[in-house]
C-alpha cells in the first residue's frame, strides 16, 4: 500500500489530476457529449497540472540540475527519444492497440483551430513529459524497490522494479506495446544516466516530434 506523505503525495498529484481528467472526458463522451465540445478541456487539464507542480516545485530534489553529466547522455537521450517516436508511429498492428483512442482533431470544418494546436503540443511536449516522469519513473519505480524512494539510486533498481513500471506504462496507452518500448527505453535512460532529465528530455522530443508529425500529416488520432 503506497503511504501518501508528502513526498509520495507531490509526485503523484499532478498524474492523478491528468487520469481524472481524462476520466472525466471519457465519461462525459458516453453521456453524449461530442469529442469538439471537450477540446478546450485539453487547456484545463494542463492548466491544472501546470499549477500542481508549480505549487510543488520546492519538494522535487530530482529535478535539480545535474552538474556532471556528460554531453554524451543529452545526445543518448534525444536519440532515444527519436527511437520511441518512430515505434510509436509504426506499432499499430490490432494486436499492438488496446481499446479506442479518441484523439483529439482541431479541425472546424476543415479549418485548423491553430490555438488548441499550439495548447496540445506544448501540454505534450513541456508539461506532460515532466509529470509522467516524476511519477513513473522518480517515484514509482524507486518506491517498487524500496519505499524510502528518494534515497534509491536509479542504477540500482532491480528487474522486478523495471518490468512492473514498463508493463503499467504500457497499459496506461492505446498503443500499449509502443507504450511498453517507451517504457523500457525511458527507464532504461534513468538508470544509465542517474538523472530524471535524461527520460525527461527523451519523452520530450518523442511527444514534440510526434506533435509535429500529427499536425503536418493530419493524423490526429495519434493525439
């Protein structure tokens, strides 16, 4: 059973407030809501967690700015990063997708609503990257390994720490066995690196490269 003191709490209130949102859309959907009408719920959602982890920041030892790593790990990361955008474009086989993503299509008759664009892909790049990080991989796979997380070395974690947060990931996406290699890259990073910047900036650059991919191909059932 995770203890919900303040560290644990901090690291995953901002998650838990982007799963009840997207909770909430789902559900508001089967009421009879049209997904257009829940587009602009996509701004609250990352407004929320923008101030969550805003009002929280002082208790986030890890994203301290680490002085010693090499540039070699930002070039591993963002190639990383890279990698995970290609599989995520390229797993789609049925058995590779779990359940419907509904997506999110800017489009008003054909007319790109160019701010709820701008809204997603900085929700997606800047922010959502930050606080899935804080929470899968800074807390929940050191709480795995030990509930004292925050004095667990990333280097040391042990597989069973490893395959538990990848296999929750990967369930936590549509394309779950994209989502599973993204884990397991993203963890991987974390624990060669020691820093939660390395998956940081990897999940960054999948989730921009992906953005940007969607809106110049019109794939929006990718978001």
């Amino acid at each position: 059973m995770i203890m919900l003191d303040r560290d644990n709490l901090y690291r995953i209130a901002p998650f838990a407030a982007y799963v009840f949102f997207m909770v909430l859309e789902d559900v508001l959907l089967k009421f009879g809501w049209d997904a257009n009408e829940l587009r602009p719920l996509y701004a609250v959602k990352i407004s929320v967690v923008v101030a969550l982890l805003w009002w929280m920041r002082g208790a986030y030892s890890e994203l301290k700015w680490p002085s010693e790593v090499s540039f070699r790990t930002w070039v591993i990361a963002i190639v990383a990063g890279i990698a995970v955008f290609i599989a995520w474009i390229n797993l789609t086989a049925g058995w590779m997708v779990m359940g419907e993503s509904v997506g999110f299509d800017p489009r008003d008759e054909e007319e790109i609503d160019w701010l709820l664009v701008a809204t997603r892909l900085i929700g997606a790049a800047l922010v959502v990257p930050v606080m899935e990080e804080l929470f899968w991989r800074s807390f929940l796979m050191r709480w795995l390994y030990h509930p004292n997380f925050l004095a667990v070395n990333p280097s040391c974690i042990g597989l069973r720490a490893f395959c538990i947060t990848a296999i929750m990931f990967a369930i936590a996406h549509s394309l779950w066995f994209a989502g599973l290699f993204a884990g397991i890259i993203y963890n991987l990073l974390y624990m060669r690196s020691g820093t939660l910047w390395s998956p940081i900036l990897a999940h960054a650059v999948t989730n921009g490269i992906l953005g940007v991919w969607i809106i110049t191909t019109g794939n929006w059932g990718f978001w």
